[in-house]
C-alpha cells in the first residue's frame, strides 16, 4: 500500500474551505505549475494573435538555486513556442535551458515580481533584474507576446514557496 503525503505536501496544495476544495495552488517552480502555465498559453487568444509569426525557437527561463525556500538546484522552464501555440513546456536542468535560442535569467524574486505584473519582461531586461541571453531586437519586436506569457503566468493559481502558507 502506498504510504499517504500529509495534507499539503508536494507541488500541488489544496486550500479547503468547510471540507471541500476551493482552489489549486500550483508551487512556483514545479511541474504542476510548468503543465498549467502551457495550458494558460495555450488558451490564451492574445498570445496566439500576438506570437503568429514567432518562428524564432524556444525561449528558457532560468532561475538559480535557493536553497533557502526549497529550490535546492538551478531550475529551467523549456518553452517550445512556435507561431502563437506552446507545443510544450517542461522543467529541466539549467545545462538544458541554456541551449534554447532564447534564455531569460532571473532570480526568483524577480520571477516572482513578474508573475504579479509588479515587473514587466523587458522592464526587468532593462534594469538588469533579469539577463537575457538572445536577441534583444527579436524580443522587443515581440513585446506583446512577451505581455501575453506574463498574463497567462497570471492566470496559473500560484503559491511562492518564500510566502507562509
């Protein structure tokens, strides 16, 4: 018999409300986060009407290690976006995310002041906050794409794992 996780545990949180679940919080960074993420692009009409002609190859987030909070090693995000659709996105190793034409390079909190839309992509490219290794004209051309990731990011029920539960 396999042994039961307390209530809580894991990538997947549920939040109970007088004994039936009210929402799915999805831990930021994990697997569980990274499906939902795809499925919110993908059901995002902005993003597909602002990214029809992205043919430029996959874009990686990148996040380093924070022990502190339960992030033992760098972390990457793979998205394969290819003219307005994610036709997947998965976690991988930071060697993996480095590979992809197009890396974003943060640290938590700011991946973290993005999702919110307290930090915008290229506004955080601009200050520094976050390191982009790609071309910045491409992006920048792409800007409303860029917008259309941050909204569908926003649209994922989302717990930080630096944030008390």
């Amino acid at each position: 018999m396999a042994s039961r996780r307390p209530h809580g545990a894991g990538a997947v949180r549920r939040i109970r409300a007088g004994g039936r679940v009210t929402a799915v919080l999805h831990a930021f960074p994990s697997a569980e986060w990274v499906a939902a993420y795809e499925a919110a692009i993908n059901a995002s009409d902005d993003y597909r009407s602002a990214s029809t002609e992205w043919t430029h190859g996959s874009v990686a987030l990148v996040m380093p290690a924070q022990p502190a909070i339960g992030v033992p090693d760098d972390v990457g995000i793979w998205l394969d976006l290819d003219r307005g659709v994610c036709r997947a996105a998965k976690l991988v190793a930071r060697e993996d995310a480095q590979q992809a034409p197009f890396v974003l390079t943060a640290e938590y909190r700011f991946w973290k002041q993005i999702i919110k839309k307290e930090l915008g992509p290229i506004a955080g490219i601009m200050q520094r906050k976050v390191a982009l290794h790609g071309s910045l004209p491409i992006v920048v051309r792409f800007i409303k794409s860029a917008e259309a990731l941050v909204d569908a990011a926003t649209r994922v029920p989302t717990r930080f794992l630096d944030e008390a539960t």
